[in-house]
C-alpha cells in the first residue's frame, strides 16, 4: 500500500523506544486511518458494508489493573457502520463521535493515496470469547502448564532415579513425578503471565491462553500458585526434604530470575540452563543420593579394570557425588546447542519482543558457545561418567556415535550460521538426549543385563556364580 508518514517529532522519540535493545529496527508500522477518511475509503466501505471501528467508545481496562480485570474490552457500541448519504468530495467531514481511529500510533498523521484505500477489516473478523467449558479450562490450563515441557522436565527427572544407585519404591517414585510435574506447570504459569504483552508480538506464542483471553490473569496466577504449593508440599511429605527444596527453588529460578533476565542480559541461557539441570538432581536426591561430598561420602573415581588395582567389591555401584555432577553436567551442556539453535530460528521474533538472547545481539557467538558445549559432552561422556562410577567404561565407546553425530551437526552450523543448519541441529538435539540417557541406564554400573535376562548365571560381588558363594541358591533351583 502507497502512501507516506508525517511523524510528529515527539512520536518519533516514542517510537525509538519501541526499538529492539540490539537496535535492529522493527517492522515499518502500518498506515492506519487516524484523520478524516477519503472520500474512495468512504464509498468503498459503503458498497461493501462493512462497519468502521470506533474505538472512541471502547472502554479498556487500564494497564494497572491487568492483574486483576477479566481481561476482556467493553466494546459496547464500538462498531459504527459509515453514513449511507456520506458525500464523495474528499472534503467530507465527520463528526467527533464517529472518528476513525487506531488503537496504534494515534499520534501518526498518514497521508493516504486515494487510489489504494485501507479498508478495516470486517465484522465476521471479531469473535466473541467462547465461554469457559470444563474442556477448554483443561486445555488453558494444558497450555499455561507448557504440557511438552512439563513432560520433558518429568523425564529427565526419572532419569536421575533410574540411575540412582540406591532403589526407590513405587509411591516414592510417582509422588516424584507428579511434584516435579506441578513444580514444572507453575514456574511456566508465571513467567506466561509476566511475558503476556511479549508473548502477544510473536507468532510462535501468541495464541497461548493469557493473550488470547482465555483465561483471566488472576485465573491464571491463581493455578500457579497453586501448583506452586501443592508440588513442593507433596514432594516434602512423600519424598523427602531436600527434593522439596529443590522443586521450589526451581521454580524460583526459573519464574523469577530467568524470566525477567531474558530482556536484561544474554547470561539469562546460563541461568536457563541451570535450571533444566535441576529436574534429574531431584529424581537422583529423591532415591536418598548425595549430591554433596562428605566424610562419610567422599568423591571416588572408578579408573578401567586394565589401570585399576582395587579388587572388584569396590568397583560395585555405591552412592558418589561425582555421579550426579556428571548427569547435572551432561544435561547442563547439553542445552546450549539444543537452545542456542532453536533462538537462531526465531531470532527474528525475539528482537521484535525485546529479548536479549545471542542469537539476537551477536549470531556468529551463539553457534561458537553452542559448537564449546556440544565438543564438552564428549569427555563428559566419555571420561567423567564412567570415572565416576555411574555407568561402565563400555559407555565410553557406545556414546561417541550420537556425540559425533551431534558436533558435526553443531560445526555446519558454526561454519554456515545458515537456518537450515539451525534447523538440523535442533532436530539432532531433540533425539541426542533419549538416547544417550537410554545407553547410559543399559550400562549402568552393576546393571548386569545378561543376567536379568536369564542368560548367564547371576555372579556375586567376587565375580564367581553366586551358588559356588552360597550353596543353597543351587539348592533352590533343584527343588
């Protein structure tokens, strides 16, 4: 559409500050109607029927109040169809009851080329909110919870449990999960309602329930802090203190310190990052593990068989804090090429909404930090993990295919920075985790696998078939 601005100078020091804090400009504002009407967009809105909008008598709620209103406009009376009789001079005049509008850029004077009128949009493009069924409460309350997320954060967190060296009963195990689950829906519940303007600039979030008005924002603060509540609370009184402790710091992190971070500075995907290690140290603490090195507990390294001189007793799986530092470790390096790519996608929507991400201030930076942290996960995998006694030295071998895999994908994307590389790294993150934390509980330290399966004879600490130890399991078997 032609046309040209005339800025007043005050709206142009308004408008500079609407601009990204890298100062990559924003889309060039669309001509809106803020004067009097042609007479071409009169005659046209005329033969199409189709209403002015009125904003004059539309009554928002005020910012302040955005907590606590219903989050809905009065739009009593606001959409006004032109006058039928309206003259086609260009010199028609209006009265101020029924002048045109937007709710953007009021102070912009637009000149218009009559020959390509703006007309707005129709009357079958403004919906009524639909009533809140008990179907659609359960879908807000999906989405305010980030339902993928949430399963990804309980995954990893079982993660921690299955590679825990001491067992976990069942009630242990899913009030585990469920607390992780209502500690994860609560911290997302908070940082939506702190993003909801900057979620309502971006087309990857702006359907979700608080820009869409599916839910009021005192609604929504209220399943927060709710679930907020009930996970810690549950985890303190089926799991254990410290996994209580755990969840609600995460939710602390993660709704107010990275949130409000993500705007300020790019250290915030560090904090990120911390806070998606924290899920598998709760499910690791809530089997009863360290995650601190004590006397009692002291940090022990576990070399291969060919360099060890300790008999094999002590190369039986025991409860070492180094083995939760290398699980923490692994998860911790492993979101930096997982996050770093998908912001390089998006990028462009994080620079309208304001966020401080690399991929956003510098793009050459974030694929080197995530080539640094994708090349990190080999001697973590290779080196730190079985030297701590969390898995076998055989994982050392079978986890250098996918950590291969995944730096080749992080070093095209280096070389390039092209989106189609991003693209190829995301994917490549999002199969990478299963499988490493699949082969790292197939060789777990003192998970014997042939013998859980019935295809050798079950062998005790000594390494000699446990019936030669104790005659009776052969007694056993003969009866």
């Amino acid at each position: 559409m032609s046309g040209k601005h005339r800025l007043c100078s005050h709206h142009l020091a308004g408008y500079s500050k609407l601009r990204s804090p890298t100062h990559i400009p924003l889309p060039r504002p669309r001509q809106f109607h803020t004067s009097k009407p042609t007479s071409s967009a009169l005659s046209l809105s005329s033969t199409l029927k189709t209403p002015y909008l009125n904003l004059n008598s539309i009554k928002s709620s005020k910012s302040s109040l955005f907590f606590f209103s219903n989050g809905r406009w009065a739009s009593e009376g606001a959409l006004a169809y032109p006058r039928e009789s309206a003259s086609r001079d260009a010199n028609v005049a209006l009265d101020a009851s029924n002048e045109l509008v937007r709710p953007l850029y009021t102070n912009i004077d637009v000149s218009l080329d009559v020959s390509t009128p703006y007309p707005p949009p129709p009357l079958e493009s403004y919906k009524p909110i639909p009533a809140l069924t008990p179907k659609r409460l359960l879908r807000a309350y999906s989405q305010l919870s980030k339902a993928r997320l949430t399963t990804l954060v309980v995954l990893t967190a079982m993660s921690g449990v299955a590679l825990s060296p001491l067992p976990a009963t069942v009630p242990v195990l899913l009030a585990t999960a469920l607390g992780t689950a209502l500690c994860a829906a609560s911290a997302n519940t908070f940082n939506q309602l702190s993003e909801a303007p900057l979620d309502a600039q971006m087309a990857r979030t702006r359907n979700r329930p608080l820009v869409r008005r599916a839910v009021t924002p005192l609604h929504a603060a209220g399943f927060g802090l709710a679930t907020g509540l009930a996970g810690p609370a549950l985890l303190y009184a089926f799991v254990n203190p410290t996994t209580a402790i755990l969840g609600a710091f995460n939710i602390f992190l993660y709704a107010g310190v990275y949130t409000p971070m993500k705007r300020v500075t790019v250290v915030n995907t560090w904090v990120g990052a911390v806070v998606g290690v924290l899920p598998p140290v709760m499910g690791w603490t809530a089997c009863g593990g360290r995650i601190l090195p004590s006397s009692t507990y002291p940090i022990e390294l576990f070399p291969p068989s060919f360099l060890s001189d300790l008999p094999l007793p002590a190369l039986e799986l025991v409860d070492n804090p180094l083995s939760v530092f290398a699980l923490s470790a692994l998860l911790f390096a492993w979101q930096f090429p997982h996050f770093n790519a998908f912001s390089h996608m998006v990028r462009d929507s994080y620079a309208q909404a304001g966020y401080r991400m690399l991929a956003v201030t510098n793009p050459q930076h974030n694929a080197l930090v995530s080539l640094r942290y994708t090349a990190l996960m080999l001697p973590i995998c290779s080196v730190i993990t079985p030297l701590a006694g969390l898995t076998t030295w055989v994982f050392a071998l079978t986890s250098l295919v996918p950590n291969l895999m995944l730096l080749r994908a992080s070093i095209a994307f280096w070389k390039s920075g092209a989106e189609k590389e991003a693209k190829k790294l995301f994917h490549t993150s999002l199969w990478y985790l299963p499988v490493v934390l699949g082969l790292m509980m197939f060789h777990k330290q003192g998970m014997a696998w042939s013998e859980w399966l019935g295809l050798t004879e079950p062998k005790s600490a000594l390494g000699v078939p446990a019936d030669v130890v104790d005659p009776s399991i052969d007694k056993d078997k003969e009866t």
